[in-house]
C-alpha cells in the first residue's frame, strides 16, 4: 500500500513539474506568433489572435550571419576541444607518473570556476597575437576553456576501460597513440558523444565572450545577434522569441540524433567500477 502510494505522488509530482516547466516554453511560442500589438498587452499566456510567421522569417533574416559564424566557430572548438581533451585524458589515466592525480584535481577545478575571471587577460593575449575579432581568435579561446571539460569528461570513462584490453594491444607491438586512435576511441565512443555534446552545448550557448571578442558582425556569434532582436527603442519581444526557437533549433538537433549515444555514455560510466 505505501509502495502504491509513494509511485501515485511521483506521478503527480511529476506531472506537476512538467507542466511548470512547459510554461516558458508554452510563453515562448505563442509569443513567437503575436503581433507587436498583442506582445505591448503583456498576456503571454495567451493565443495568438492570428498566426504571425512572418516573426520568423525577420528573426532568420537578423540571425543568418551568427548562425553561420557559430557554425564555424562551435563546430571546430568542439572537435579541437574533444581531440586535445581526450588525449589528455587518455594521458592522465593510462600513464603513471607523479603528479597525474594532482594535475586531474586541478583540471576538475577548472572545469568548474567561472571564465568571467579571465576575461580581461584573455582580452589582452587575443590582442597582443592580432586574433581579436577573428575565428581563429574566438576558436582558440573556446578550445582552451573547454578542453577541461572535455579532459574530464573522457578521462572519466576512460578509467572504466578494463587496463588489460591495452596491455593486450601492447604485447601485440600496438604503440600507445595507435592503441588510442584505433582502439580506444571506437571503444569509447559513448564517452566520446557524451564530451561532444556538453562542450557543444557550452560554446554554442555563450554569450560574454561573444560580445567581448568581437567588434562588429563579421565573426561574432548567434547569441549576441538574439540578444539584440529585442530592439532599442519598442521592446519586440515576438521577434526575439522566435529567434530563439530558431538559435534553439541546432542543439535539439544535436541531442536528436546523438541523445542515445549520450544515455548509453552515461550509463556506462554509471554502471562500471
């Protein structure tokens, strides 16, 4: 009887944190599809009177050059990010040697403080290197602050690899980096996916560093652009929101197609050790 009653109130208290967590979702696509003159109301819960598509075609039309720059931008930080990360990874797990554990700490530490702190070094070294307002700039920067995601990410799946699959491959005469490429990777690829689309999802949704790298259209990113769709003068609101089921469109896509892989990463790393 306990057990029947404790699955009901889960159900209900799921449901109910269901529903309040579609709310902002619900706002953001009825307000996507309103008029300036029904957002100027502020009833956001409410239907649109008429469907306005044309919201999206504007919003599309103000966003095309930061998706294409974060296109550029996302995809090759995410692969140099991941490549350097999970070599390092690999490093730090399979090689003994002194100051492998503390070097691992001090990666989960960095992983997680703010990069808000060195926002004006990073400025200055960009600078000085002539990569301020530049792909190769905003790429380098993002590579940096999310390889340690990355590092930590694979290096943790990499420690519920069985140590005796390498020492296998070595008594064949497979070198470490071959062991890596041709082995460990396929092995991994869950791990791999699971890295991806975390540091993926982090550079593509930032937002300072965008603003604070760039001067102008040319090379900045699609979330500045959302940013300033709201307008200077009248709040557009309606054209804002559709921009940001538009920039949001790239991230479900990524979790789309790759979300298995991401659980079955996840689960892995759960259920070995």
């Amino acid at each position: 009887m306990k057990e029947k009653s404790f699955l009901l109130f889960s159900a209900v208290l799921l449901v109910v944190l269901s529903v309040v967590w579609m709310i902002p979702i619900y706002a953001l696509v009825t307000t996507s599809l309103k008029t300036q003159e029904e957002v100027a109301l502020q009833k956001y819960l409410t239907l649109p009177q008429r469907l306005q598509f044309s919201n999206f075609a504007r919003a599309f039309q103000a966003l095309k050059i930061g998706l294409r720059n974060s296109f550029i931008i996302t995809l090759s930080a995410t692969f140099i990010a991941v490549f350097v990360g999970s070599l390092a990874g690999y490093s730090l797990t399979s090689f003994n040697f002194r100051f492998a554990t503390l070097l691992f700490f001090l990666i989960v530490v960095v992983t997680f403080l703010p990069y808000h702190i060195v926002l004006i070094p990073i400025t200055h070294i960009l600078k000085s290197l002539a990569l301020l307002n530049t792909y190769a700039g905003l790429i380098l920067i993002y590579t940096i602050l999310s390889a340690p995601m990355a590092t930590l990410i694979t290096g943790t799946f990499f420690m519920k690899i069985p140590p005796e699959l390498e020492e296998a491959a070595m008594l064949d005469g497979c070198k470490p980096f071959l062991f890596y490429l041709r082995i460990l990777l396929p092995v991994s690829l869950p791990g791999l996916v699971s890295a991806t689309i975390l540091v993926f999802i982090q550079i593509y949704n930032e937002f300072l560093l965008g603003i604070a790298l760039t001067r102008g259209p040319e090379v900045k990113p699609v979330m500045p652009f959302l940013a300033e769709l709201k307008g200077t003068q009248i709040a557009q609101w309606h054209i804002q929101m559709a921009g940001a089921l538009i920039t949001s469109i790239i991230p479900v896509a990524v979790f789309i197609f790759l979300g298995k892989y991401f659980i079955s990463g996840l689960m892995a790393g759960y259920g070995k050790g």
